[in-house]
C-alpha cells in the first residue's frame, strides 16, 4: 500500500474513531439526563400536597422577581443600546444575510472537521415499517450532504455515519452504526441537490458500509 494510501486510510480511521467517541459521549449526556428526570420525578411524587402546592408558590415568586429585574435592567440600559445600535447594525445585518444565505442545518445531525474531511453523525429514525425507516435515512442523506457542501467548501470528502439501536441475540440493545458513507469532494460537485432523487443518494457514496438492517 502506498504512502499516500496509508494517510488516507489513517485520516478515515481518525474520522471514524471521533466519530464514535462523540457517539458515546452524548449517549452517556442522554443517559444522565434520563436518570436526573427520573430522580426529580421520584422525588416529586414523594412530596405531600402541602410541599407541592408550596414548590409552586416558590416558582411563581421566583417568576416575578426575575420579570421586576428584567424591567429594571431594560430600562437602565436603554439609554447606552440606543447609542451603540448604530455602529452595530451594519456588521449584523451581514451577519443575517450571509446565514440566510447558507443551507439551513439538518435537525439532530453533528458535524466534526477531521484533517481535510468532516464527518457528519445523525440517529435515523425509526418508522412503522423498514422501506420508510430507509426512505427517511435516504432524505436525511441527502439534506447533510448538501449542508456540508455549502459550509465546508475546502472539505476533500464528508463521511456520513448513522446510528440505530440494534439489539444482539441475548437480548441487549445499543446505538450502532448502521450506515458508513463517503463521499469525495469531486461526487458532491457533481450532485444536484435540486434534482437528486434520495432513494439514490447511496448508490452515488464512493465507500458504502451498509447494515443489512437498511438495505
């Protein structure tokens, strides 16, 4: 295998490996997250009415004070907002149009630069049957890859990496990656996002891993 090759090969291995460790990292956020919404319910169904119906005073004053300070601040500083406004207000009307400008994000998806390439990581989403589950993966594709090709103009590729929970013969379930795609910068020159049929973006990868749970 030559040199050049090798780099390659170690760059995709790099990609795929940050990949995986910010996999991990916001299954273990999520994980956190349930099990403090769970203490927190826990502890609210252990709370007599008394304490419950005290908890929602103390919020409801807590409200208040915070709107009297906000009102309070608004005012004081009207004064300095509406002199610095005007040399504010060109540099962020450009910031507007230029963002208005760039393709809108895809919900859920992650994007992480990784040497000269970006790897994008997005859960797909379940359906009532497989042929929609793969059609929404498909869009969903489609609509990263072109909001990668728009942000990340100097990118040489966009590997694409999506997760589904997948469950082993002894019963365990877990995020796994179900879909490994590239796509070289010279592929997605050549795509027409305005014409591309989704249920093709997959053929056109110029590395597909695909679980058979997609295909």
């Amino acid at each position: 295998m030559s040199k050049r090759k090798v780099r390659k090969y170690e760059k995709e291995l790099a990609a795929r490996e940050e990949a995986e460790r910010r996999l991990a990292e916001e299954k273990a956020k999520k994980e956190e997250r349930e099990r403090r919404n769970q203490e927190s319910r826990e502890a609210w169904q252990q709370m007599s009415p008394k304490q419950k119906q005290n908890t929602y005073v103390g919020l409801g004053i807590a409200a208040v004070i915070v709107v009297l300070i906000l009102a309070l601040l608004g005012s004081c500083g009207s004064g300095d907002d509406k002199s610095e406004s005007s040399g504010v207000s060109d540099s962020s009307t450009t910031a507007v149009k230029e963002t208005a400008e760039k393709v809108r994000k895809p919900g859920g998806a992650t994007f992480t630069e990784t040497g000269d390439g970006v790897v994008a990581t997005f859960e797909v989403q379940d359906s009532f049957t497989k042929g929609t589950r793969i059609s929404g993966a498909q869009m969903d594709t489609v609509d990263i890859l072109e909001y990668a090709k728009a942000n990340y103009p100097s990118a040489a590729s966009v590997t694409v990496i999506g997760t589904f929970p997948l469950t082993d013969r002894y019963g365990n379930t877990e995020d796994d990656a179900v879909l490994d795609l590239l796509y070289t910068r010279d592929t997605l020159d050549r795509i027409n996002f305005a014409g591309i049929q989704a249920n093709r973006i997959w053929d056109l990868a110029d590395r597909a891993i695909i679980h058979p749970d997609m295909q």
